[in-house]
C-alpha cells in the first residue's frame, strides 16, 4: 500500500472520531454509571452477614480443635462461645426471614405489656415459634460470656507463665 | 396470637445492658493480654475480635433499647427512620467479627512463627551473654590447652630417641632432634646454615635418590634401610620412615622423617650368624682334626723309627717327619679352635698376661719400627679364671696381626680397661691398612687368610676365637681404611678374687 493511500486512511479516521466526540457533547442521552438497588438488598445482605459470621464461628472451633489448643480451657470456653453465637446466627437467621423476607409474622403493640403476632396463615404455632425466636439474648449473652470466661482464663495462664518465666 | 411483651421487653433490654458490658469487660481482659505479651499475634488478634464484638454489642443494644423506647412511646415512624442505619451499622459490626475470625488460623501461623524466632534470639542472646562473660575464661583455657598440646608435642619431639627430622619441600632440614644430632654427628646450625638437606646423611648418593623418588610418587616411605655416614667417617645403618605433610592454616608443604639406628642390632645379628658359623666349623673341624691325628702319628712313629733303622734315606725321612710335624701343628690348633672345655683353669691377671706378651715381643725384630705403648688398668687387679698360656696365645696373635696390619712401621696401642658390667676388656688397636669390608665376616673362619700363601696357616685368629669363647668371652672388630683395626675381646671378671 502507498504512502498516499496511507495518509488519506489517517486523515477519515480523525474526521470520524471529530464528529464523534461533537455528537456526544452537542446530543447528550441519559448515562446509567451506577446501578439501581431494590429496597430487598438490605435484608439479603444482613442475612449474607449472619451465614458470614456463623460460618466463621465454625471455622474458628475447628481451626482451635486443630491446633489442638482445645487442651487449654480458655481456648475451650471460647469454642463454647462460637457454638452459642453459631446458634443465635441460626436463630436470627430465621426470624429474618419471617418477619422481613417472607413477611410471615408481623408484631403490633397493642399496649405497654401486651402484644399480638399476626401470622400470615394465622398459624399460632409459628406465632409461638417466632416469639421463642424473638428472645435471641439468651443466646448471644452466653456466648459473649463464654467468651469473657475464656479471655479470663488465658489471661490467667499468661500471667502464671510470665511468673513462671520470672522466677527462672 | 396476642400474649405479654414483658418477656421479650425485658429479655430485649437486659440483654442488650448485658451484652454491652461483657463485650466491654472481655475487651478488657484482651487488653490485659496484650500487656502481657504485646509480641503475641493471636493476644493481637483476641483484641481485635473483642473490639469487634464490644462494636457489635454496643450497635446492637444501642438499636434494640432505643426500637423498644421508641416503639413503647408510639414513635414508630422514627424508629422506621433510622432502622436502616441500625440495621446496617449492625450487620457491618458482625461480618468485621466474622472476618477477623476466618483469620485466625494465619494469624495463629504467623504467631507461632513469630515465638519460635523469638525464643531462637533469646536462645543466641543468652549463648552470647553467656560467651561473652565467659570469652576471656574461654580464650586463657584454649591457650592453656594449646600451650600444652604443644608442650607434649615438643617433649615427643625433643626427648624422642629416634632420630625426627622436618623439611622443606627441597628436603632442606628445618627442625631435628638431639637424638638426630647425635646419630648424624653434626650439629644443629651447621646443618642449618650449610642448607643440608635429609640426602646429606646417605653414604650412597643413590640409595638417597631412590628414597627421594619413592616418597615422592607413593607420599610415603616405611621402614627403608639405607647406611649413613657421619663426618668421623663412622657408617650406620638406619630404618626411615617418612611422609609428607601438605600443611594446613597456609603452612608450606614439608617433610616428616623418623630415623632409627639400627646399627648395633644388625652387628648383633650378624655376629649371631658369624658364632653360629664358627660352631659349626668348630663341630667339622674337630671330627676331621681327629680322623688326620691318628694317621699323622702313626706316620710320624714309623718315620721316626725307619730313620733310626735305614740311615741311607735319612735326608727323605727327615723331609716327612717336618711336614707330618707340620700337619700336627694345624691338627692341634684345629682342636684348639673347637676344643670344648679348657682343661687347666687358675685365676689370671690380664695386665700380667698383657704386660708378658708386650715384653716378649718388643725384643723382636718385627716389631723394631713400631710405636707400641700399653695401657694397663690401674684400679682392681683385672683377675679372670682362665688358661694363662692360652690367652697369651690369643694376645700374641692379635698383636703379631697388628704388626703385619701396619707393615712393620707404625702404631699398636693395647688397653686394658674393666667394664662396669663386670666385663674385663682388652683393646688392640692398630693405625694399619684394616680389614676390607667384605673380609671382616670371614677373619675368625678357619684356614681364612689374607696373607701370601706359606705365611700363615689362617688358623690364629680362628684358634684365639675358640680360646676366648671357652673363656666365655667375647672377641670383636671394628675396622676402616683410615682408622686402622680395633680388636676388643671381653672376658668375665673373676668375682671370688676380689
């Protein structure tokens, strides 16, 4: 191919890319840079982080098993304390899901000591299954003591071994 | 279903207070660990964990007591306002729990790499403390050992009897011990300073070149015989060993010889060889002296008797009976030579001996041009129990040998000396032409001589053998070209004299 053919080829394409760059800056349309989020997402992301959370619960009493360091009791009451939040993840998880995803259960106050738990198939069993739910604190504040047990006793052990190391 | 609120209300706050406090007092205590041990990832990590949880208990309560106030007091379109943010602060707080948590397991190898590097630097610091509180102790204890090594090294080196001998690469001599210096009779500058090398010792310049060649190509030499000369002249025989030394710490290549005089042990073996030899002689020599005796004295009888009867043939007869008197003179010192047991023995004095046999001959004319002196012994009387006339005999021969050895013309001193092992020696010794080496292991053989033929019979010195062995001495030479013959017989002193 000749020079001349060249030069004409270079010479079209910046004249289309000209007329380009004047269309989108005289013709302007709507641009979607960021995507659209359904008011669901919200829900599906704390369940997300409920299954996050227990699956690391599990992960840490098998990760404490295998090292072996389940011989020492602090580290023994602080699997305790992931079983007991795996169990809360298991049981926010569900009341989740039947009061914000399903819409199954719905509370209304009726006065400062009464309530009612409408039930969407008015299933009173689900009624007392979801208000079982709803005391997840008994739970979750084992679990955080078991884990303050187990943080105490390490804290035992490491003051015993700084003695030990004292003395030596 | 309508039921109480009371329940969850309470179960709802409480344990929101609760939480919240148990986060701050676990917090606390992951706090206290980290003081403990601030090297300690996982203590670390346990922070983060309690910070997590105390971020999600707070964010939790905080939105589950204010959705409660908030519900009780018929507010519950401010509570759907700021849901969302509860809800999500809440749902961030747990999954930052839970990342923190899925990382324990490389935290935790992290750490245990971490402990193990820390307690091998504690374990070096403490070596180091240690060796440099104790490097000075160290260093003196090493220098001790070493002197001391090296102090064994010498002693070995100085006190050895054998001969050990260091050299450069060109056998140059660097080092030699006293028993080096010596068996090789030179001392140990001149040998430095002459740059004599280990060959100077060879008598043969070869033999040194083979050895020369052999520890070259095989780096070692085992037991190598070879003859040295030292500067009186004097020859040895010697054993070699040696190697090589390639060096170490930049030390040059060198060589190592350990020499052992094995002079005296060969003469010891040789005169072995050379008495068992003389015995055996002895055992032919007196059977044959018996067989010619009986026939000589017949021969003589009848010839002594036709001489008194036939006086015509008298100048023949004459002729026979001088050489049948002839042939009974060597049968008798053939006998003398092998004769078992000396039938009269007395106690003798060797000076007396000595002195009789120096006066009787100094009046010969043999002996006109010669220098003879005599030592005698001064202190003891030199008593032995033996047959005077014969060891007159042995120091005839041996003095009248002495003669022929210096032709007539020279030196003959005889000593008489007393050994400290109860031995009496008597020396002869002569400034003449000596004895060849080849000759020497044969002067004591009978009807051996050097001397032109009708001039001796080579019995003298075979017959003095025989008497000084009856004696249960012992007779021995020692001769070079230079230095003339010396003659030492060795008889034991009578002990009842003195």
């Amino acid at each position: 191919m000749s020079k001349k053919n060249l030069s004409s080829i270079r010479l079209f394409l910046k004249f289309i890319s000209a007329m380009m760059i004047a269309g989108m800056i005289l013709l302007p349309v709507d641009g979607y840079a960021t995507q659209l989020h359904a008011s669901s997402e919200g829900i599906i992301t704390h369940q997300v982080g409920h299954l996050f959370f227990l699956f690391s619960m599990v992960v840490l009493i098998f990760t404490v098993t295998g090292k072996g360091l389940d011989q020492q009791k602090g580290w023994r009451l602080i699997q305790y304390s992931a079983f007991f939040f795996i169990l809360w993840n298991l049981d926010a998880i569900t009341a989740h899901f039947f009061d914000n995803q399903i819409l199954a259960v719905k509370i209304e106050n009726i006065s400062l000591t009464k309530m009612k738990i409408v039930t969407s198939n008015n299933s009173p069993l689900l009624a007392w299954f979801y208000y079982v739910l709803k005391l997840d604190h008994l739970l979750c504040v084992p679990a955080m003591l078991f884990l303050y047990k187990g943080l105490s006793n390490l804290v035992e052990e490491q003051k015993a071994l700084t003695a030990k190391k004292g003395t030596q | 279903m309508t039921t109480s609120f009371i329940p969850i209300l309470a179960v709802d706050v409480l344990g929101s207070v609760a939480m919240v406090v148990i986060a701050l007092l676990s917090l606390y205590k992951a706090k206290i660990l980290r003081i403990l041990d601030p090297d300690n990832a996982v203590f670390l990590y346990l922070l983060w964990i309690s910070t997590g949880f105390t971020v999600f208990a707070v964010s939790r309560a905080f939105g589950h007591i204010l959705k409660q106030f908030l519900v009780l007091s018929a507010n519950i379109e401010t509570w759907h306002a700021i849901s969302s943010y509860s809800g999500s602060i809440n749902t961030v707080s747990f999954m930052l729990v839970g990342l923190i948590t899925i990382f324990f397991n490389q935290i935790w190898n992290i750490n245990v790499k971490i402990l193990s590097g820390r307690e091998k630097l504690e374990n070096t610091h403490i070596e180091l403390m240690d060796l440099n509180q104790t490097l000075e102790q160290k260093v003196i204890e090493r220098t001790e050992r070493l002197t001391s090594s090296e102090h064994k090294c010498r002693r070995i080196f100085e006190q050895s009897l054998d001969t050990i001998i260091v050299t450069d690469s060109d056998f140059k001599i660097m080092e030699i011990n006293l028993a080096g210096i010596t068996l090789t009779g030179y001392t140990r500058d001149e040998m430095i300073m002459k740059k004599m090398t280990a060959g100077s010792f060879f008598a043969d310049p070869a033999e040194w070149d083979r050895i020369r060649h052999k520890i070259g190509s095989e780096e070692y030499i085992l037991n190598e015989e070879a003859e040295f000369l030292r500067p009186d002249n004097e020859a040895l025989l010697v054993l070699i060993t040696g190697g090589i030394d390639y060096g170490a710490f930049g030390c040059a290549k060198s060589f190592h010889f350990i020499i052992k005089n094995v002079n005296e042990k060969r003469q010891m073996e040789r005169q072995i060889a050379q008495a068992d030899k003389l015995a055996a002689l002895g055992e032919l020599s007196a059977g044959v002296a018996h067989e010619i005796n009986n026939p000589l004295g017949i021969i003589l009888g009848y010839s002594q008797l036709l001489l008194k009867q036939a006086p015509e043939h008298q100048d023949d007869l004459k002729i026979i009976e001088k050489h049948v008197q002839n042939c009974k003179t060597v049968v008798s010192d053939l006998l003398s030579f092998s004769r078992k047991g000396s039938p009269e023995m007395s106690i003798v004095d060797i000076n007396k001996v000595v002195d009789g046999v120096v006066k009787f001959l100094s009046n010969h004319s043999d002996f006109r041009n010669i220098e003879m002196s005599l030592n005698p012994y001064t202190g003891d009387r030199l008593n032995i129990l033996g047959n005077e006339q014969e060891l007159a005999q042995v120091m005839l021969n041996l003095v009248i040998n002495a003669c022929h050895a210096v032709d007539g013309k020279g030196k003959i001193d005889i000593t008489t000396e007393k050994a400290k092992d109860e031995k009496i020696l008597i020396i002869v010794k002569d400034n003449g032409k000596g004895i060849d080496k080849k000759n020497l292991t044969r002067i004591f053989d009978p009807f051996f001589t050097t001397k032109p033929v009708g001039q001796g019979t080579g019995l003298g010195l075979s017959v003095g053998y025989g008497i000084i062995k009856r004696h249960n001495g012992d007779i021995r030479v020692t001769s070079s070209k230079e230095n003339g013959t010396v003659f030492t017989i060795s008889l034991p002193a009578d002990r009842t004299a003195t």
